[in-house]
C-alpha cells in the first residue's frame, strides 16, 4: 500500500466543462471568476493543509493535528462542491447545456411534482419569471 503522504498536496484544478461565455444569465466575468478565485483557492488551500499534514509526527499537539483535519475536510469539501456545481452548470450528465433550456428529462419530472415549472419557481424562487 503507498504511503498517504506521497499524494499529499497534488490536487489539481480541474478546467471548466464548458464555454463560460455561452451560458445565459450568468457572466462569463462572474464565473471565470468564481472558479479561478474560490475553487482554485479551495484546491490550493486543501493542498497547503495535506503537505502540513505530511509534517505531522507522535509529537505534534493533538489541537493542532484536530485544526489540520478540520480545515482539510473544509477545504475537500469545498473543492468536491464546485466541481460538481460547474459539471452541472455545463454540458454533461446532468443534461444541462448552458443554454438556459431546461433538459426535457427535468421538465417532465417538474411537471409531474409541481403540475408545472412556473409552479416550481413560485415554490422554489417565491416568484415566477417576467
């Protein structure tokens, strides 16, 4: 089995699944953004605290290794978020295209839960669209 700490600290960030510029309602500025500044800095935060953890030893104060673990499931989790929120933002197995369609499949279950979207974005958004 190889040891934990030859993996520490290589997690990579993952590109966006699709062309920013071509999704409706949110700008290509705004998610550029929010996946370079908050996801990238989730990876490169995750990786900081795992080559922290690498450094552990018997002799480091429990509080401290407690902290690290602490921030360590912050971080991963923050990281595992944004990755599946941009795949679904994008073209993929959601079926979502970017184009601001809802995917047929999704209709059809909205329709039978709510009687109709516009009832699901009443009960969801507390409004429906102009």
């Amino acid at each position: 089995m190889p040891d934990a700490t030859a993996l520490a600290g290589t997690h990579q960030v993952r590109p966006l699944p699709f062309q920013p510029a071509r999704l409706k309602g949110l700008s290509e500025r705004l998610i550029v953004s929010h996946h370079e500044n908050n996801y990238g800095g989730a990876v490169r935060n995750l990786n900081r605290v795992e080559e922290e953890l690498s450094r552990v030893t018997k002799d480091t104060p429990p509080p401290i290794v407690a902290a690290l673990k602490e921030r360590e499931l912050t971080f991963a989790n923050s990281a595992t978020l944004h990755e599946l929120y941009f795949g679904n933002l994008g073209a993929g197995s959601s079926g979502f295209s970017g184009d601001g369609e809802i995917p047929e499949p999704v209709l059809v279950a909205l329709e039978q839960q709510f009687g109709s979207v516009a009832a699901w974005r009443l009960a969801v958004c507390g409004k429906t669209p102009r």
